[in-house]
C-alpha cells in the first residue's frame, strides 16, 4: 500500500488503513480521487462498510484528529488512567510502550519516567518503591489531562 500511494499528497497509510485529508474541500475530493482511482490498476479494492467518508474527525491509530487539532484517544487516555499497578517487568514495558507512544504529548517524559526505566536495567533487581509509585502517579496525570497538538502550519 506504500508503494502504491507513495507521492499522493496528503495521503497517510499504516498497512491497510488510508487517510486522506486536504487544506479544503475541493483539494479533499481531488485527493480522495487520486487515491480511490489510483489503486484499481493494482487490482485494490475498497470496502464500502469499512469507508468513511468526509468526517469532520476520525481516531486513527490511537489518535483523534480534526481540522485544527490532535489528541489522544479518550479509549487510550482510560487505558492509562485505570491500569493496576506494575507487578512485573512485562506489565511495566506494556505501560511505559503506551506511554512512549503518546510522549509529543507528555513534557519531559524522560525525567518523569526515569526511576521506572531504572527497573528495567540489565541485572536491576524489581523495587516497586515509592519514587516508582510517584512516577506512574505523574505519567498518568499528564497522560489524562487535556492536551492537544496543533497541525503544522508554514505560516
């Protein structure tokens, strides 16, 4: 799907998702276009039940994206909020993974989350503490508060 959409402007493919935006209407619907004439030689084809069209926002790939903005997830942001305490190695790199993927939105996500990456040194002995507990307290207040992105503008 790369190959075959690579160059289309405003085009965004993760394996067998597409995204198609456009500064307005018109270039939208020129995009949508290229992308859904485009592939037919390739012998693609889209799903109806699965096309959306025209959306004011979509979720994709864990994010919320509209005309001015991206945020994370509502789905993502209660993942986070109620995951249980680290018991292990494995829980605590399902929960720093989650969180590194969201890092554009959480400020200096390295210092917050430096006594965890600690556990997870070679030969590091697993030491739940307190500055443990603290960090996922912080990770997990930034990750939930209201923060979004704005779209890059070259004005």
């Amino acid at each position: 799907m790369d190959k075959i959409l690579q160059g289309l402007p405003h085009v965004i493919c993760f394996q067998d998702n597409i995204l198609i935006t456009g500064k307005n209407l018109p270039t939208h619907l020129e995009n949508l276009g290229r992308v859904l004439c485009g592939p037919e030689k390739y012998s693609i084809h889209c799903k109806k039940s699965k096309c959306s069209f025209l959306k004011p926002l979509v979720e994709y790939l864990g994010h919320v994206i509209n005309e001015t903005n991206l945020s994370t997830s509502p789905r993502k942001v209660e993942a986070v909020a109620n995951a249980p305490e680290h018991k292990n190695v494995k829980e605590l790199l399902s929960f720093l993974g989650l969180v590194n993927y969201y890092g554009k939105f959480i400020s200096s996500l390295a210092t917050k989350a430096a006594s965890l990456n600690n556990l997870l040194k070679k030969n590091a002995k697993w030491d739940w503490s307190r500055a443990s507990q603290e960090s996922v307290k912080e990770l997990k207040q930034e990750f939930t508060s209201v923060k979004v992105l704005a779209h890059f503008n070259e004005n």
